[in-house]
C-alpha cells in the first residue's frame, strides 16, 4: 500500500475498511462537539463504509493518517456541485481526532490531497468552514487557500444559525485568475 508521509511517527496512506472505525470515531466527535460538520445527528459504520466505496468509486482519495497504528486523522475530496460544468472543482474535508489537533496532523493530510487533485486534472479546490472557525480559516490560509465567499446563518446547529465561508485554491500550474492579460 502507497504511503504518502515519509514521517516515522505519521503515516499517511490512502483509507481501507479496517480504517473505519477510527474514521467514524473521529468524524461522529466532530459532529457532537463542533460546528465543522453541519448536522446533529451520529453516523453508523454502514454510512461510512457506503462513503469510503462511494468515494473510491468514484476515483477520489480518502487518506487516513495513523500513528501508533491508531487513526489520527483523515482527509477526502468529491464533486463540489454535481453539474459537468464544475467537473474541474473539488471540496475538500479534514478532520483529526481531538487530541491531536494543532499537531500538523491537518496540514499533512491537506497536502498530500493538493497533488492528489491536480494529478486528477482539477483546477480549484474548496474548503468549506463554519465562520466562526477562525482557526480552520487561518490553517487554510497557510495552506494558500483564499476566503472567496461569506454565507450569512446558511446552517443552524446548536439552537443558532451559522455562517459558513468559502476558500479557494488553485491546484494545477496555472491559473487564468493569475495569468497576464495579453
């Protein structure tokens, strides 16, 4: 199996079936405690065994970071819209087991998706952050993630409306944002 981090402490690789259960810990931690994942409600080890195959599927990476043979972390991106037009757009999501955030454990799962997605062919990359998540924007900032948008109480959770915001990065070599108008 590839492995993505060269780290002795931290593995990098893409997700299988025996990662699942880390997953779900960690993804079912952050639905309970943060505003990260827009919904209420904990998910089964059957939900994330249909994400995992739908993601394979459909030729998008789910990596899982391991240390100490325990998942730490994990990271994925899929269609941002449905539409062909958005073919060469993806939305990311990262997520990392609570006792290990602000360790790096993020931003090695993040970078190793960036060269996943232009090696794909994809253009931009989106990160999707409830606003008030001023840490997350700021990691996707250092990442070379832009803020492109501001949705105003677009999800409620916790009995209140939350705002969500969009940042953008470019993943190939060019980009025509950045080219010379000649």
């Amino acid at each position: 199996m590839e492995q993505l981090s060269n780290r002795p402490d931290r593995k990098i690789r893409p997700a299988v079936d025996a990662d699942l259960s880390g997953i779900l810990a960690i993804y079912n931690d952050v639905i309970a405690t943060s505003t990260a994942v827009y919904t209420d409600d904990p998910v089964c080890i059957e939900e994330r065994r249909s994400w995992l195959a739908g993601q394979l599927g459909q030729g998008y990476p789910v990596l899982v970071s391991h240390e100490a043979g325990s998942v730490v972390g994990f990271a994925s991106f899929g269609d941002f819209r449905a539409w062909p037009g958005y073919r060469h757009t993806v939305e990311h999501s990262v997520h990392v087991r609570q006792d290990r955030r602000g360790s790096g454990v993020g931003r090695s799962l993040v970078e190793a998706l960036i060269p996943l997605a232009a090696a794909m062919g994809k253009h931009v990359m989106i990160a999707g952050v409830d606003a008030a998540n001023t840490s997350s924007i700021r990691f996707h900032k250092h990442l070379g993630f832009e803020q492109v948008a501001h949705f105003r109480e677009v999800g409620r959770k916790f009995d209140r409306w939350l705002d969500l915001v969009f940042l953008q990065r470019f993943v190939g070599q060019t980009c025509r944002h950045n080219s010379p108008s000649w």
